[in-house]
C-alpha cells in the first residue's frame, strides 16, 4: 500500500512539474461567439489518446505514462492541456497529443488499452470555472450552460465534458470548463 501510495505521489509531483514548466499548450480553439458567461467555440482537429477501464481508476497515471515513454518508440510526449473527462458513452479521460502528431503518426501505446483517435473539428459551447473541480460544481456549471444554451434556443449533442487545464499544485487562477458540441447554426 506505501508503494502504491508513494508511486502516486512521485507522478503527480511530475505532472505537476510538467504543467507547470514545460508545458506545450497550443490554442485550440477560436472563439466565434459569446452569450451571458459562455462562449461559443470553434475547436480545431487534434490528435488524442483516451484511456477506459471500468476496472480500474487509475486513468490518469496510464495515460501519463505513455507521454512518458510508454510506446512503441519510447517517445517522451510534451503534455498538452486540458485533460478532457467525458461524462458520457465510456467517460474516457483524453489527453490532446501535440499539433505535430496530426502530421506525424504518434507512436503506439505499450497499454492496449490506450485508443489514439483524430477529434475532427467542431463547434461546441464552453463555461469557465475556477478553483478545484468535483461533480457539485460540475454539476451546477452544466445545469447553466444547458439553460444558456435553451433559452437561446440553441441544440447540442449532451456530449458533456469536463476539461481540466492545472496541475493539481497550481492554487490559485486554476481554469476549467464545462463543454457541449452545438447542433444548431449560431
């Protein structure tokens, strides 16, 4: 129990030097539009990896490692923010891979469980929240941005997610979203 405990530990000391330091964290987005405290978001395509295991909660650690050098290649990967929970299908954690992979094949992971996918462009409304993430928060944040989005008759997928952009040590102007994919023309 003290190995897995320190083991965690050890990696969110060095995710958080990652998202701290040497983070490349490249626009994806534009915004298009803003409506009362949402924004109207045009994402770009990206290149992801996801982790699922309804056996394990461990998601986090799997899909740092391979950044780390968990693939085919070895490849040390630069983390990207934010981390992506899907509240939906699976409710996937996704980590965005660097814009060079769109060009690049990204090396195969060491975990067969790790999926690496291409998100293709998209328009999606997101609402912004500080401090610490938990589902009361997220919660209320998404009740909101659904009755923005109804009560400007806007349709979307109820594809929610929770983007996550701080290392767990960063206190204080920590950023996180709620998500939604925008059917309707805006």
């Amino acid at each position: 129990m003290n190995n897995k405990k320190n083991m965690i530990i050890t990696l969110i000391l060095l995710i958080s030097n990652i998202l701290n330091g040497q983070q490349e964290n490249e626009k994806h987005y534009k915004t298009i539009k803003k409506i009362d405290n949402i924004e109207i978001r045009e994402y770009h395509e990206s290149m992801n990896i996801s982790y699922h295991d309804s056996d394990s909660e461990g998601y986090f650690q799997y899909l740092a490692n391979y950044i780390f050098g968990g693939n085919n290649e070895n490849q040390k990967i630069s983390m990207t923010s934010p981390v992506t929970m899907r509240q939906y299908g699976d409710k996937e954690m996704i980590f965005r891979l660097p814009n060079k992979f769109l060009k690049e094949k990204a090396p195969s992971p060491e975990n067969k469980k790790i999926k690496i996918f291409k998100l293709e462009p998209k328009i999606k409304a997101a609402i912004q929240y500080s401090g610490y993430t938990n589902s009361k928060i997220e919660k209320r944040k998404k009740d909101e941005l659904l009755e923005i989005l109804e009560s400007n008759k806007i349709e979307h997928k109820n594809d929610i997610e929770v983007d996550v952009f701080n290392s767990p040590f960063q206190f204080i102007n920590r950023r996180n979203e709620i998500t939604v994919t925008i059917t309707s023309d805006i």
